[in-house]
C-alpha cells in the first residue's frame, strides 16, 4: 500500500471510461468536486464491514437493490421513498422468515454509469456514441447529447446528495418505525402479495404488543424505529472516484466518499487494470462481479490483491452467471476460494445473466430464470457447506412493466405499456416483493444456526 494513491490507477490499463473532448474542462470539474463536502463518511463505511463480516460468516444476509442506472429525468421525492419502501418490505419479509437481521444496501445516490457493450449504437442507419448514463452523457440519440459533457458529474453529485439527505431522514427519522409497518404497503401491489404481507404486519404488531407489555417500548428503543441503509455504485468513472476520495481524519486511510460500498464490474476486473488498482487502495467494503468468463484461479488472485490482509467483510463476491451457467461455473469458484482460505460474503444477481430480447424488441428479464438461478445459488452453497449470503437485485419501487412473468403475469405485449429504464430491465415492486416470499425459506436452511445444526446431527 506504500505505492498507492488515489491517482496510480491512471498508469494502469483503463476500460470503459468516457473520452472527453475538452480535457481542461473536466480537470476543472474534477478540481471543484474533491472540495465538496463527502457524501458518506468513513466511520458508516466501516460499520458496513462489520455487518458484511457477520453475511460472510452466515450470521445476517444482505439485501442490495435498486436502479439499474439513475437518470435525471426520473429524480424525484416520491420514486426515492416507493424504493425505501419496497428495501424496507423485502427486508421485514426476509427477517420474518429467516431470523436474520437483514443488512440493506441500496443501488442509489451514485449508480449512474454504465459500461456498454459497444461504444457506438445504430440506429436507422446512424451510428453514433453509446449512452453511458446521464453523469457522462444523454440518453437522447443525437449527437449533440452523445458528446460526455463534465457539467454532468457536478449534476450527479448534487442528486446524490439530495437522495442520500431523504434516505438518511427515512432511515432516521421515523419513517422505518415498526409500528407503522403498514404504511409500507404499495397501492398496486396483487392481493396475493399484500395478503402475505399483512399476515407479516400482524406478526410483527403481535410481537411488539408482548414485548410492550414486557416493559420494552418502540419509544424506548431505537433499534425498532430506525434502520441502516447503505449506499453503493458501481467503482466505474474513476476520475469522478478519485475526486471522492479523502483520508479519514481518524485512521489515515483512504476512503472513498461517493459511496459506502463499491463494486468492481465483471467488465472491469482486470487484475492488471485501473479499475482494480484504484480499489486495492481505498478501505471501503469492495465487491466483484463474478461472472462465467472468470476464472476461479484469477478470482483468488483477485482476492489477494484487493483484501491482501484476509479481512472479513472488506469482499464480496457477487455471482452473476444465468440461469443455465451457475451450476457449471459457481461451485469451482466457491472450492478455489475455499481450499485459498479466503474470507468473503457470496451474494447472487440473478439479473445480469437472464437478460435477453423479448419478441417485440425489448430487452427483458424472465422472472422464473430469476428464480431458477437465485434457487441453485443457494442449493450450490448448500451442497458445498458455504453460506449463501445476499441478493444483488436490480428493481425499483415504481410500477413497471420491464421482466415478464411473476404473478401479475406480465408478457411480451405487455412491455411498452410501461418500460421506464435508462439501461437494462428491472424488477417492479410487485416481483421483488414476490421475489422475497419465494426465497425467505432457502435463506433460513443456509444461515449459520441451519448449518451448524446439520453438522452437530451428522
């Protein structure tokens, strides 16, 4: 670490980063963002790690949902809260089931770029530079919205924190209180889900009603009033990531103050590359993108470079592979960090490898490959003795019509009535929610107090 600086990953191999026309301009940009105050601040960065050292040891799971990339057409109030919302729903479900306390990170106040697939799109005909979210560029397609424009960043830096200001006062302020679990619910969610979910409500008023008459109050004790949600992107745009990165006054260490937790995509996982490089650096909870073309001997080296010190929490391993590929490529990764002794959280995205081209031309998501993958992660963990320690979705709390399939039956005619992403298809709130129900018993049988039972009766 004597070698590091948040800058030595420019001599480093770089890809997917945007190419500016007016270097000078950016420069000034970035020199104006390192002096604007942090958006997240070391000590809650570490207190994530601590909870992710209890996922890795199969003591608590993690739930990271949100957007797939933020926009700033869609910033508002309200589709902040109906996400808090449906964190908070998805997580009393998970807790309910597995009695396990549920960390909660979401996708937001941060996830704007996106590495593409092409640099250049067509589209009858004219070819010109791929959207790479609205911090770089514009999603409308022509040329003048394509050029990356480094005003942009300062504009995602204040959404993120206007959105980190109304989370930290849901979070905080009453809004995630137990007692007022009802008003959790989403208008439009199906009956079948909202009949589960009273069902939960009622649990829970029944428990705090005993625990009241033991004398323990929602009043009293702050830990049935308030919860913890955490912040994470994607550790793309690495000139905006250096700008955000400060020393801890504390410690002395680097931290990167976009965000509590970044990851490293599985486009970007070079182990000679930049993207690399700036994250071995800073002391923030990292994640990797694990996805069929990496190999498990390149994961474990991957490992070794970005927690040389073995520490629990600081990595986590996000498997994305498809429905179809999980069973072929996860357990040989889980056995090469295993049998390398290596401490890490294994969460499942069982988004990103389901992605494909529904018969009207929408890209989409079929919501019982989902399923299927997120059902064999944690068979896989079950059958290899590892804990299954998170869920990696990408959703929204809004109503959307983008993954086909789920109880509300949603089919490929059904897409453009309502496909608002900017990227890739996302879970609305009725199949994150159903999403929930359907994987809350797996969770319970990989937890550490299933596992250990069944070695103690073995």
């Amino acid at each position: 670490m004597k070698n590091w600086k948040p800058n030595t990953w420019r001599n480093k191999p770089a890809k997917h980063l945007p190419v500016y026309s007016n270097e000078g301009k950016l420069n000034q940009v970035l020199k104006e963002i390192s002096k604007f105050p942090p958006l997240v601040f070391a000590g809650e960065s570490r207190s994530l790690k601590t909870q992710l050292k209890d996922v890795s040891e199969g003591k608590a799971f993690l739930f990271q949902g949100g957007d797939c990339a933020e926009s700033f057409e869609e910033f508002h109030p309200d589709h902040i809260r109906d996400l808090f919302k449906v964190m908070l729903q998805v997580s009393l479900i998970l807790t309910v089931s597995s009695h396990l306390p549920i960390v909660k990170i979401g996708r937001v106040a941060g996830q704007f770029s996106k590495p593409r697939s092409s640099p250049t799109e067509n589209v009858n005909g004219k070819e010109l530079p791929s959207y790479l979210g609205d911090n770089i560029n514009g999603m409308k397609f022509d040329e003048q919205s394509r050029i990356p424009d480094p005003d942009r960043l300062l504009r995602a830096y204040s959404q993120s924190a206007s959105t980190l200001n109304l989370l930290r006062a849901f979070s905080q302020g009453g809004y995630a209180d137990l007692s007022k679990v009802h008003l959790w619910n989403m208008s439009f969610v199906n009956e079948s889900a909202n009949k589960k979910f009273k069902e939960i409500q009622n649990r829970v008023s029944d428990a705090l009603q005993f625990m009241e008459a033991c004398g323990i109050t929602v009043e009293q004790n702050r830990r049935l009033r308030t919860v913890n949600f955490y912040t994470s992107h994607e550790a793309l745009h690495l000139p905006f990531e250096q700008a955000m990165t400060r020393i801890d006054s504390t410690t002395g260490e680097w931290h990167d103050t976009s965000a509590h937790f970044l990851w490293i995509g599985d486009r970007t996982r070079q182990i000679n590359g930049a993207h690399v490089e700036f994250c071995r650096g800073i002391k923030n909870p990292i994640g990797i993108k694990c996805g069929p073309s990496l190999d498990p001997k390149e994961l474990v080296k991957l490992a070794e470079v970005l927690n040389p010190e073995n520490e629990p929490g600081r990595l986590t391993l996000i498997a994305r592979f498809g429905h179809d590929k999980i069973k072929k490529n996860l357990p040989k990764m889980i056995q090469a960090i295993k049998k390398a002794g290596k401490k890490v959280a294994w969460v499942c995205d069982p988004m990103h490898g389901n992605t494909i081209k529904a018969s009207t031309g929408f890209k989409t998501r079929p919501f019982k490959d989902i399923i299927s993958e997120t059902k064999s992660f944690f068979e896989i963990h079950h059958d290899e003795g590892t804990y299954a320690g998170g869920l990696h979705i990408e959703m929204t709390g809004k109503n959307v019509t983008e993954c086909i399939g789920g109880a509300q039956k949603i089919t490929d005619k059904d897409l453009s009535s309502r496909y608002h992403t900017h990227c890739d298809p996302r879970l609305n709130a009725n199949q994150a929610i159903e999403l929930a129900f359907l994987i809350s018993e797996e969770i319970k049988k990989n937890s550490k107090y299933s596992i250990n039972s069944i070695k103690k009766a073995s």
